[in-house]
C-alpha cells in the first residue's frame, strides 16, 4: 500500500486560508493550531505557514493586550489581488514605454551605418590608420633610448649618483681620520682592515665624465 503524499506549502496555504474564509473570525495561534489538523495541516507546521500568509498580507495579524489575533476575509484577499494586479499593469506598461524608447534609440543609432561601398571604403581607411599609427608607436619605441627627455633624465639620475657617492666617500675618510685620532695604537690593525673591505691607497672621489653629445638624437 502506498504511503500517502503530505500536503505541499500552498496546498496548506490554501488549507489554513479556508480557515479564515469558513468562520471570518479572530483566532489565537494556539486555536489554529488545533484547527490545522482538521483540515491535513499539522499542528508543528501551522505557525509557519500561517506567516507566510501574514508575509503575503493574506493574513493580518494584531497583537491585543498580551495576545496576538489573527485574521482573514475573503474580501481582503481580493483587494490584495487586485492591488498585485494593478502592480503588475503599471509595471508592464512601464516597461513596454522603455522597450519602445530602446527601439526608437537603435533605430536612430542605425541611420548611417548601412551597409555602401562609401562606408566600407571609410572602415576600409580607418583601419589603414589604425594599423599605420601601431607602426609608428612600435618603431617609437625602438628609439626610445635616444629620446631627449629620458636623455635628460636619466644625465640628472647620473649626477645624483655621482654626488651621493662622493658623499660616502667623504663620510669613509671622515671615519679613517677618526679611527686613526683615537685608536693610534691598532694603527696596524686597522690598514689591514680598510685594505679587507676596499679601501687602498688609491681610495678616491670619483670623477664625472661628460655626457656624449652623439647620445642625443635631434
């Protein structure tokens, strides 16, 4: 034998509205609770259900005192449609008024671009130049080593760096004279130490040659 099929949520809806519609009174929930089964509703699920009526302002719902009532007529469900309905109308005409003002807009964006030999000849020329000017951006960049802004630019790195290095070199023979001032006794120790990390007899400001004027494209 088979096992029989339990209600779905809107057939118990429509189970628990029936409710309402039959007597038109006020119930408590715990009064609905023990009606829902009556009517194939269980009793657990009658408090959800009866929500999702009062979600849907199928059902209102009222606290009085410290009690909460709820209620439904069948002339209230049928403004609630009809308002749904009314919804409905107003935004389907809103959006036939939209559909034909993009219509009217891809009609208008569609006058000149028809299909001739004078526009086929113009797409034709524009991508000739489209083409033609990545040509000459790529061939720009080939020589953009001779260019004379980043000539320029890159003489003035050249000189900071120049001068920021002679600027330690002054800060390591400050330090020697220092170390030799006040440590005269590890006089010794100290040439083998300068000798370890670089710094020999021929130890010195370092000279700035001149930049090559053939480096500059005109």
């Amino acid at each position: 034998m088979s096992k029989k099929r339990g209600l779905s949520l809107e057939e118990k809806r429509e189970k628990m509205l029936q409710i309402f519609y039959d007597s038109q009174d006020f119930f408590l929930l715990k009064e609905l609770e023990k009606l829902g089964p009556r009517k194939g509703v269980i009793s657990q699920s009658v408090k959800d259900v009866v929500q999702s009526l009062v979600d849907d302002d199928l059902v209102s719902k009222e606290k009085i005192g410290t009690s909460v009532y709820f209620w439904s007529l069948p002339s209230c469900a049928g403004n609630q449609l009809r308002n749904v309905y009314r919804k409905l109308e107003s935004d389907l005409q809103t959006s036939k008024n939209r559909l034909e003002e993009l219509t009217e807009q891809s009609n208008a964006l569609k006058k000149g671009r028809e299909e001739s030999e004078e526009r086929e000849e113009a797409l034709a020329q524009l991508k000739a130049i489209e083409l033609k000017h990545k040509e000459l951006k790529d061939e720009m960049v080939q020589y953009a080593d001779n260019d004379p802004a980043a000539f320029e630019a890159m003489k003035n790195a050249i000189e900071d760096a120049h001068a920021a290095a002679n600027r330690w070199t002054d800060n390591i023979f400050t330090l020697r004279q220092w170390c030799s001032n006040n440590f005269p006794q590890a006089k010794e120790q100290l040439e083998n130490l300068y000798k370890e990390v670089g710094i020999t007899d021929d130890f010195d400001y370092l000279e700035l040659s001149p930049a090559p004027l053939s480096s500059v494209v005109d």
